[in-house]
C-alpha cells in the first residue's frame, strides 16, 4: 500500500550517511596531495615571491673583482631591516664556511644604470673563485641568492 506522496522504502532514510569507500577516497587523498604538497613547499621556501637577492660578478672601474648584490625593489625600504641603517652581507661557499662578511649601508643604492637597487662589494680572486651564495642578515625577509658567474672569458 503506498500513499500518494510518500517515498518508496528504497529511497527511504538510509542510516549509514555518506560513506566513502576506496574507489572515492584514493582518487581525492592523490588530488588533494598533488595540489596541497606542492604549495606547502612553495611556502616553505619563499613562495615565489622572487624575494632573491640577485649577486652578479663584476669587474670595478679599476679593474678589480667585486660582486654586485642587488635587492627587490618593494624590499629595499627602512622598514624592511626595523629602520636599522646597515645589514649584515655574508658569503659562503659550497661547504657554508664564511667566504665575507661586511657591514652594508641599508637601504641599497639606487643608481642609473642598474635595474634595482643594489651594492657594489670588492672581493679578491680568491674569494670569488669561492663564493658560492650570499645572504643579507637584519631584514624581516630571509634574502638570499646564489652567485651568478659570468661565462665570458
């Protein structure tokens, strides 16, 4: 006997709710992995932010080996290193042993020519065959960048 309106007892309140079984949950846990894994690293290392410090090697007016240690731009603030006037430039190589360490005027210059703001640091051959990457200590972002050797002979 089944009313007009009523609902069949097929479609009748099912008490085991959603459940989810192999075939749905393996699927969702390798998407939700593929998609949360990769953003956690991203966040872990900086986020993509291009917050380097880009270290080219150079050649002074004198002709002298230096290392020129550019900043981003929106980085390049008082604020950025707490109003502090200098910050701390470290350079190491391959083993993390400290190659140079100097005191820098904070903010970096900003001088025609250059694309961002940035220092110009001596450093003798010896210390340019060995540094590997620099890091800039007192500011609130970690900045850091590999050396970017020049390939020209």
């Amino acid at each position: 006997m089944s009313a007009e309106g009523s609902i069949p007892a097929s479609e009748a309140d099912d008490s085991r709710g959603f459940v989810l079984d192999r075939k749905t949950l393996l699927p969702g846990l390798v998407i939700l992995a593929l998609i949360v894994v990769p953003v956690l690293v991203w966040a872990a290392t900086g986020g993509g932010g291009n917050n380097q410090l880009r270290i080219d090697q150079g050649v002074n007016i004198y002709g002298s080996p230096e290392i020129v240690v550019n900043v981003p731009k929106k980085l390049n603030t008082p604020a950025e290193a707490n109003n502090a006037t200098t910050v701390m430039l470290t350079c190491v190589d391959s083993g993390g042993g400290t190659v140079l360490q100097t005191q820098q005027p904070w903010p970096f210059i900003i001088e025609p020519g250059y694309p961002l703001p940035h220092i110009h640091q001596p450093v003798t051959p010896a210390q340019m065959q060995k540094i590997a990457t620099c890091h800039v200590s007192g500011t609130k972002t970690k900045l850091q960048g590999p050396l970017r050797r020049n390939t020209k002979p």
